[in-house]
C-alpha cells in the first residue's frame, strides 16, 4: 500500500516538474513497532501478512476505584480505598486544568494533602494523595465539570492494586 501511494507521489511529481522523472529508490525496509511486549499479559499475533504486529493485552492498566462529583464549585474526589474524601475549590481545579499545579485537600478539615495536574499527554488530571496517584480522563471529567453528567470514574494505576509480593 505505502508503495502504491508513493509511486502515485511521484507520478504527480513528475507532471508539475520540468525536469527529468525522479529515479526509483530502494524499498524501505518493513516498520514493526519497537513496543516492549511482556509475554505473560500479552499475545502478539501477525494480521494478514503485513509487517505490524498487533498486540493484545489481557491486563488493565488502570482500576475504577472511585468516582468524582461538583457539589458548590468544587470537585469531590471519593476513594472506595480511602474513606476521609477530597476536594478540589474551583480555582485549584481551574489552575490544573490549565497546566498549573492544584491542591487536592482533605474534605473535612481542609488540610493540604496532596496536588493535581494535567497528564504528560494532556488526556487526563492526574492527582497524587498521599504519594498515590489517581487519575481522571478528561473525556469524562469534562461533563461533570460542565454539568452534563453527575459523576465521573476515579482510577488508580492497576499495579498498586497488586498484593505485596515479599509476604
């Protein structure tokens, strides 16, 4: 396919050029993606002769653990690991949604406990309380802010659900 589409490339090339028909190149070699695979969570399978490597994985990266709410401007963040509750006022969240640093506080005394901020990728906030990270997509944290839906999944990184494995 990434031949033909280059040989169309060039065809249309040589009509707006004046000079001479670009001589042929060598063929790229075949991309497979450099992804690490860890061979016990996943099962690499070849699709229909091509170069790419499709790799399905069996694990979750993340675990649903809580949900988020607005109640007066702020947003509530309640852990079913964690049963004090946080909050977020209105001008924290608004300084993290636009690329500051937030504070997340504890919903009863008001106490600083941790902060927020966007992802790396700026697909979701990402909140670290006491040393652990939570993590709210945006795509779902954007209707609870604007009031389309009433509350939004809160995750937590799937290995820190995992048992301690020193006994």
């Amino acid at each position: 396919m990434i031949g033909l589409l280059k040989q169309l490339i060039t065809r249309i090339r040589s009509v707006f050029r004046t000079g001479p028909e670009p001589s042929a190149t060598e063929p790229e070699p075949a991309f497979t993606p450099g992804i690490p695979v860890d061979e016990a969570d996943s099962t690499p399978e070849r699709v229909g002769g091509s170069s790419f490597v499709v790799t399905t994985h069996s694990r979750q990266t993340f675990e649903k653990v809580g949900r988020v709410y607005m109640d007066n401007g702020d947003l509530v963040i309640r852990s079913d690991r964690d049963s004090r509750g946080f909050f977020m006022g209105d001008e924290d969240l608004d300084l993290a949604l636009t690329g500051g640093v937030g504070s997340v506080r504890l919903l009863e005394t008001a106490e600083l406990i941790g902060t927020a901020r966007l992802s790396t990728s700026g697909r979701a906030l990402n909140m670290r309380i006491d040393e652990q990270l939570h993590t709210v997509p945006l795509r779902s944290l954007t209707p609870v802010i604007t009031g389309c839906n009433r509350k939004g999944p809160l995750f937590i990184p799937a290995e820190d659900l995992a048992p301690d494995q020193s006994g």
